[in-house]
C-alpha cells in the first residue's frame, strides 16, 4: 500500500537520483532530469487537504534533510490524513507510529500532529541513512519495521 503512494502529492508526480544516490520529488519540476513517475497520482475521489499540515511537514521535514512530498506520501497511506487515526496493530496518528518507535523517538503524544510528524520524519531520516540510495527498501522498513 505504502509503496503505491509513496511519491505522490497530487496530480502528476516526477522523480529523478541524483549522482550521491540522492531521491528528489516533486509536482512541479524545475530541471530537466526530472522525469514522470508512472503509477503515481492522485487516486480518483480521493480527498487530500495538502494545506492543513503542509507547514509543519515542510519544516520538520527541511530540519531532517527528508523530502516534504515523501513525507505527505507516507502520512497520506498510513492514515489519510487521519490525526486520530490507530491502525489494528497499534500505530498511532498521521504516521501510524508504533508505541516503540515513538518513545524511540520521544514522541510522548502520538495523535499531537507535531510531535508524530517530528518522530516519523527523524524515523524516515534514519531509515533513510541506513539504506543509503535505497529509498524503496527504506520505505518497505519504515511499513513492515527496519529488522
């Protein structure tokens, strides 16, 4: 599930590698080597309020060198957007952090939207240096846990 909409954040979605192994996302691309990501978009009906939490997405994301589209492409697959949201498992709030990884990441109110977004992006970052250039094993860690 993670996986289908990892780089979107709305409409058309482009990517590109840069020579460090570097992933970079965007909606609207500014430099030629970024090229259309087949598969992602915006699925049909769906209701995505990108406004409500783009500012602290952006700035914690900036804080943690992590990209804010990757960011809303989590939150948006593992709660929609959904503050309040606690999966079958026990992850909470709009990164469905497990209880673990929050105190791993002394997230002290999980369903607090700054304090998830905080924990899960520090969580992104460090799954991120552990699979250097490997973003898609990164992304299956952050979903099924990094073991």
């Amino acid at each position: 599930m993670l996986f289908a909409a990892v780089a979107w954040a709305e409409g058309a979605v482009y990517g590109y590698v840069d020579a460090e192994g570097t992933p970079h996302f965007t909606d609207a691309p500014t430099k030629s080597h970024f090229r259309p990501l087949p598969g992602f978009g915006l699925p049909p009906g769906a209701n995505l309020d990108r406004g409500q939490y783009a500012d602290l997405i952006g700035s914690i994301a900036a804080e943690h060198g992590v990209d804010p589209a990757l960011v809303k492409a989590v939150i948006r697959a593992e709660s929609n957007f959904d503050r309040r949201a606690v999966s079958r498992k026990g992850a909470q709030g709009l990164m469905q952090l497990m209880p673990g990884t929050a105190g791993r990441y002394a997230v002290a109110n999980a369903f607090d939207p700054a304090e998830n977004i905080r924990g899960g992006v520090r969580y992104l970052r460090f799954l991120q240096d552990r699979f250097p250039g490997q973003l898609h094993l990164a992304i299956a860690a952050y979903n099924a846990g990094e073991g």
